[in-house]
C-alpha cells in the first residue's frame, strides 16, 4: 500500500513511523509513506498556504492552490484522498478494515484553520478520530496510519488480528504471563489447565461478559466491527 500525508508540520511524524509495526512494516515493503509539505506547492512568492476568510471572521482559512496541485501530483486512479476533520465521519475498526484494502491513500491535514471549502470537491473521505478537537489532523492522521498498517498482510501475525479488540463486536479477553501468583493475584485456573477446548470456551465467555460490562453498545452495533 501507498500512503502520501499531506502536512505543514512535517517534523510531528518524526519517531512515529520510525518504531515498532510501522517501521517494520515500512522496511518489508509492505506499506509505502511519504509526507508532503503542501506548502513546497506554493506558487506565492511568499509561499503563503492561508488567507483571510472572505465575509470576515477569525483565523486563517487554508486555500486552494497548493493543496489542489499536491494533491493533483500524486493522485492516480487508485488513490483514496481523505481530508481528516473534526466534522468528518467517526473513524473506527470497520473503516480500518475497508481502507487497508485500497492500493493509495492521500491524508490531508489541516491545521489550526478551517480549509478553503471547495477543497472538499477534491476529497472522497472526511474522517473524524473523536469528538474532541486537536490542533490539527497530523495526530489523527497517525491514528489512522497505525490502526491501517498493523491490519496489511504480513505486518503482524494473523492470529493476534483474529481475537483482539473490536474483532466480532468484542473486546479481547484477559491475557496473564508468569509468574502464576504476583502481589496475592492469582492466574486463572482454566489458562493452566493445557485444555484448549476449555481454555477457547473460557476466553470466548470473557469477551462478551467484558464487552457486556464496559462496552455494550458494541453488541448492539452490528455494524461497529
Ligand atoms: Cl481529524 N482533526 C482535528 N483538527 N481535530 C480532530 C480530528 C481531526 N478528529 C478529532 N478531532
């Protein structure tokens, strides 16, 4: 997969991409990043990227030109541009699924001012990471960079993407590791007990009372995934 992230503040993606399941990731091959200063497409000799809005108002507002053209440079019939933006649509597991699917995502991010509106006319996605405002989508660009790579063939092992969190509308169950007892806390009986049956049965119960306890909206959204 291919994935450009067009940003002002290219330097927050420093260490993020550089760690871990991305980094890994990034050198098998399995998936492609690139971070794009739209400003470099400028063509203001002062290689302004906002303007005043028109109407008045507080701010800046991002125009037009150098996201047009950067967008213009990479796109190519198998690309997905999604502009990432509080009004967007709240992201989750299900999306995850469905955009680890396409060939080429395009993320832009806006920051701190809103965006020129007819820059939506050239964006097929608005995503939204929450209902709470940051300063600008870089972050929730990363969210999305990380929950779509870890889901790529070959990034992580298929049986850890089977039972975890949000997998069937449920939360994943209990792990423990040695020793059997730590501070007076005892390892659950059944996970000693070397039959598998049992222990399948058991994790699957704790999916759903955990799910039932702290989440039961998820068993009521069929379509949360
Ligand atoms: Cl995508 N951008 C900004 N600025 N704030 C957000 C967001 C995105 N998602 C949640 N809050």
């Amino acid at each position: 997969m291919k994935i450009d992230i067009l940003s002002l503040f290219p330097n927050m993606f420093d260490g993020v991409f550089t760690e871990s399941i991305i980094k890994r990731a990034i050198e098998k091959g399995i998936v492609d990043i690139k971070i794009h200063n739209f400003r470099d497409y400028s063509k203001d000799i002062h290689s302004s990227v906002d303007d005043t809005p028109f109407g008045g108002g507080a701010g800046m507002v991002l125009m037009c030109q150098p996201i047009f053209d950067c967008i213009k440079s990479l796109k190519t019939d198998d690309s997905i541009v999604i502009m990432l933006t509080p009004d967007g649509e709240i992201y989750n597991q299900k999306k995850a699924i469905e955009l680890s699917k396409k060939k080429h995502l395009i993320f832009l991010c806006g920051h701190y001012e809103g965006f020129d509106e007819r820059i939506r006319s050239i964006c097929d996605m608005f995503i939204s990471i929450g209902d709470y405002v940051l300063t600008g989508g870089e972050l929730a660009s990363m969210v999305l960079v990380d929950s779509i790579t870890r889901l790529l063939e070959g990034a992580i092992t298929k049986e850890s993407l089977d039972s975890e969190s949000f997998s069937n509308n449920l939360l994943d169950y209990p792990t423990y590791t040695k020793p059997r007892e730590y501070a007076g806390m005892e390892v659950p009986e059944v996970l000693l007990s070397g039959d598998h049956k049992k222990i399948d049965e058991w994790r699957k119960l704790q999916q759903i009372e955990k799910t039932r306890k702290l989440r039961p909206d998820l068993l009521e959204d069929k379509d949360a995934k």
